[in-house]
C-alpha cells in the first residue's frame, strides 16, 4: 500500500485518525483555470463558489439549484430559489479535459468554484478553452 495513503488515515503511532476529511483543496481538487473540477469518483461539491476578477465571492449551495440551462449564445444559466446567475463565456460546454465539461459538472456537482478571467487571460487561452468572460448575479 502506499505510504501516502496509509498516513493519510493513520497517525504517526498507527492510529486511526478520527477526522480524515482534512485533505487540502488542491489534493482533491482540479484547478482548469476557469473551474476548479473534484477529482474523486464520488466527490461531491456541497456549495459552489462564484468568483469574481475584482475579488467579490458568492458561494451557493448546490441544494437550492433548481434547474442549469446551456445556451450556446447566452452561456450558463443557474435558476436558485428566487435568483438567477449567468455565467458567460466560451466552451462552456466543450472538453476542459477529456470528459470534463463545466456545464456537465455543474449538473453533477463536481465543479467546485467557478473563476472569471481577467483581460490579459481572456486574450491569451486558445481557442478551444474554456473561458469565464463573466459571472452576474
């Protein structure tokens, strides 16, 4: 077994370690530069994380989504109990990775934050990557 793994639920006396789920974002988590993508086969995302290019961070719980809708033209639309979010862009329903799609994620839960790209990345991603251009809530 991997050493790694074996200290991740043991202590240094071979303990259990009663509270396992400390592990860091960037273990479990995918940064794609646009979204942030769980990696486990059966993680799930509880809330996700909206952030804005001028700092402004909005976090809404996956429960109270009550529907996505993908529009080529219009980008991404969350419909929450009374608040709808747009999130605009490119390939936003394209291969980040192969079969990983940020509209897909969203339906599954397995998008943990969502970034807006600032000018000079907007510019500089090729043509098949996914960008946040913005986020309006």
């Amino acid at each position: 077994m991997n050493d790694r793994i074996l200290q991740k639920y043991t202590g240094r006396n071979g303990e259990p370690i009663i509270d396992a789920g400390g592990a860091e974002e960037s273990e479990t988590t995918s940064d794609l530069g646009a979204f942030g993508w769980l990696r486990g086969v059966r993680d799930r995302a509880i809330m996700l994380e909206l952030r804005k290019k001028n700092g402004n961070v909005l976090a809404i719980g996956y429960g109270w989504l009550e529907r996505v809708e993908f529009d080529p033209s219009d980008g991404i639309t969350l419909h929450l109990v009374g608040q709808k979010i747009r999130i605009k862009g490119r390939n936003l329903n394209g291969d980040a990775r192969p079969q990983v799609r940020l509209f897909q994620g969203i339906t599954q839960h397995k998008v943990a934050w969502i970034q807006e790209a600032d000018g000079p990345t907007v510019l500089q991603a090729g043509k098949s990557a996914t960008v946040i251009e913005q986020i309006e809530w």
